[in-house]
C-alpha cells in the first residue's frame, strides 16, 4: 500500500484582488495566504509519509516581480527531498506565462515534465508510472491527452493534465478532452488541475480534480485544500480531502424574511456568523454577505445601506476579531406585498420602464453599449477584479438594476415629500 497527494492550481504568491482598496481588510494575513497554505500541503506530505506529491499545473501565477517566490518553492521541496518524496508536475497556463520560471534550476527531487510531448516517470521500488504533460505557451487549445502513452503493464498509471475536460463554466477551455478518451487510455488515476473547484468526474478510473489550495477572490468559496490518495492493500482506492488554506471565503446569506426592523437583521447574522465561526475555527474567514428576503425593515435598510453595512461589520468585529471580515454587504430585500404597489406619475412610470428593460435581454445588450462610453471614466477598481463592471453581460446588467431600483425609489420619495 502507498499513499499520494494530488494538488493543483496553488498561485504561488498571487497579488491581492484589489483588497487594499478595502479600508480595515487584513491585507497582510491574504498576502501571505497561497505561501502559508502549501506549507500546509508539504507538512501533510511529511506527516502522511506519502510516496510522492503531484502537482496539476499553475503551480505559479504567472511572471514573478523577483526570484523570491522561486527560492521559496525550493525551499519548501527541500523538506520533500530530505524525506524521502519527490514530487511531479506539469507547468499550467499560468506558469507558461512566467519567463523566470523557465530559467530557475529546479531541485532533483521535482520532475516537471516536458512542453513538447507526453513523457513517463517511473519510481524505484515501486510499480507506478506517471503520464504528464507540460503547457508550453499560455494557451494551449489542442487535447494534449490525445499523445499520452499507453498504460505500462503491472504498474498503477497516473495521468497528470492540466485541463478543462469538455468545458466549464468561469475557465478557460485549455487542454480540451473527453471522459471518453482519458477512460479509453487505461490508466487508474487522472490528476486534473485547471478547475479551481474540487470535483470527481468518474470512478472508474478516477478522474478528479482537486481544486485549488487556497481561494483567492470571492467566488472561490469553501474549503480548499488537496486529495491524499491511498492505493493498495484489501482496501479499494480511497480519497481523503485534506484543507490547506488559511483565509477562507465564504458566503453568508441571511433570510431577512419577517424582520421587523433593521436590528432584527442584524441579530440574525449575528447567529449566522456564530455558525460560521463554529465551522471554520482555525481559518480567517472572508464573508460576503446577502441579506435577503420580503420585510417590513426593507426601507429602512434601503434608505441608509453603508449604515447598515457597518452595522454588520460591528457585528464581526465583536464577535469573532481577527478569525472574520467582512468582505462586501449586499441588500436584495424586499418590502412586504401590500407595499409592491408602484407609485403613481412619473415615478411609477420609471419603476415600470426599469421592470420591463430588466426582464429584456436585447434591451439589457442595448443599455450595455450605451454604457461602454462611461467604464473609460471610473477608476480602475471599479473596473477590474470579482464584482468589476461587466455592462456587456445582460444577467450583471440586470443584478445592478435590482440592486438601485430600491435606493432610487427611497430618494425620489424623499425628494418628492421635501418639495
């Protein structure tokens, strides 16, 4: 019996999201995120005693700004190499784009494989043969499994890819392939990297993907971490998650639904984040958090959101200190049905042309264009990163409408009562 650990799209060092323009954001613990949590991965390897680690791609983030990041790599697979485990990679779209990467001398213990054609590594004193191929240009759109070599007879054959299958949805289509083919080739593990979110596509063989070890931005929710893979023995083959990261994201969605007041929503994430803490004790937790539902509280969190929004942050701040922050509020409440009415004149008249263009995706397209003018006018944060201005996307076009239709209401309603 031995054991092994499939990793993949670690970033090594990948810059902060636009969390400085955060004001109280623990900038520093993120910083340090994707470092501390391959420390993590090593010290499994070393606890486990597993025969060997692989790595799935991106392994870096693209060009380094120095060689620190590369002497840190090093330095993390001198702790394998002293113990015994080498490690075997294949180079992502991500690490094809560092031109550093290309020239740094990697330590004996680590076998990255070949750009130009699948190769094969086989280990002394164990029947296992592992199938890799690197990327050799940041966007590889050719099926690279197609070239693999057969299985070798009498061994437990791996194949490392770095790949999208057959398309999923936020990734590049990279390395296309089929279940089918990877099936066909005969081999018993396919260790997949490219897909940040852990998933089995098949048991026989296993084709999985691991997911990334540390989530970077919101919508990489959830535990990260790696699979320790365990083969042989009268056990079937078995797969462990192990979590690596040490800030981890998460969504809090809070169901407003009956509130009476704003304090009442706010004690209900009170009790959410209790849970929350429970659930994830030894990381930084990163909430983005939705409030939702139908209430009587709807106008009065509409008509002061950033008020509201600190008052949830007061919140975490009590009651978990550094173990949360919160990342972004978001109100998608609504009032009560016996509120619904549109007013009369000009303003019901506005509320229903916004309706109508909402549920209108040509209409959406249109509005989008008209906007493109304006997104060379906003500053850059506004226009990069997870929740950056998208007008050419009619579903995003339409989130933005709901989320100003109760806060345009709630000011022209107290302009109109002024006048």
């Amino acid at each position: 019996m031995f054991k092994f650990i499939h990793a993949a799209d670690i970033h090594l060092d990948s810059p902060l999201l636009k969390l400085d323009a955060y004001e109280g954001a623990p900038v520093g613990a993120i910083r340090g995120a994707t470092r501390r949590a391959f420390e993590n991965l090593v010290q499994t390897a070393l606890d486990e005693k597993v025969a060997f680690v692989l790595i799935a791609g991106d392994l870096y983030d693209g060009d380094w700004k120095d060689y620190n990041t590369g002497l840190y790599f090093v330095s993390q697979m001198g702790k394998l190499r002293e113990a015994g485990i080498p490690v075997f990679v294949v180079a992502g779209n991500h690490d094809a784009a560092s031109t550093i990467t290309k020239s740094l001398r990697l330590p004996e213990n680590v076998r990255l494989f070949p750009a130009d054609q699948p190769a094969t590594a086989r280990m002394k004193g164990l029947d296992v043969a592992v199938h890799g191929q690197s990327f050799g240009s940041p966007a590889v759109t050719t099926d690279l499994s197609r070239l693999y070599p057969p299985a070798v007879p009498g061994c437990f054959n791996i194949g490392l890819l770095h790949t999208c299958v057959n398309g999923r949805e936020g990734h590049a289509p990279y390395a296309p392939c089929t279940l089918d083919a990877l099936r066909d080739k005969g081999y018993d593990y396919w260790a997949l990297g490219h897909v940040h979110q852990r998933e089995v596509l098949l048991e026989n063989p296993w084709v999985v993907f691991a997911g990334n070890t540390q989530g970077r931005h919101a919508r990489e929710t959830g535990p990260k971490g790696c699979m320790l893979v365990s083969v042989g023995g009268s056990e079937p083959l078995s797969l462990d998650f192990r979590p690596l990261d040490v800030v981890r994201w998460e969504v809090a969605v809070i169901d407003a639904g009956g509130a009476g007041r704003g304090y009442d929503v706010v004690d209900r994430f009170r009790a959410t984040l209790s849970a929350l803490l429970a659930r994830s004790p030894d990381v930084l937790s990163v909430a983005r958090v939705l409030i939702d539902g139908e209430t009587a509280a709807h106008d009065e969190l509409q008509a002061d959101p950033e008020r509201w929004a600190n008052e949830i942050r007061s919140v975490a701040v009590d009651e978990g200190g550094d173990h949360v922050w919160v990342e972004k509020v978001k109100l998608r409440t609504r009032p009560p049905v016996a509120k619904l009415a549109k007013p009369d004149g000009a303003l019901g008249e506005l509320l229903s042309l916004m309706d109508e263009l909402a549920a209108d995706p040509e209409a959406l397209r249109g509005l989008g264009s008209e906007l493109s003018e304006l997104e060379k006018k906003l500053p850059r944060e506004f226009r990069e990163g997870t929740d950056g201005w998208r007008p050419d996307e009619p579903g995003w076009l339409a989130g933005m409408l709901s989320e100003v239709r109760p806060m345009l209401v709630q000011r022209l309603l107290r302009k109109r009562a002024a006048e």
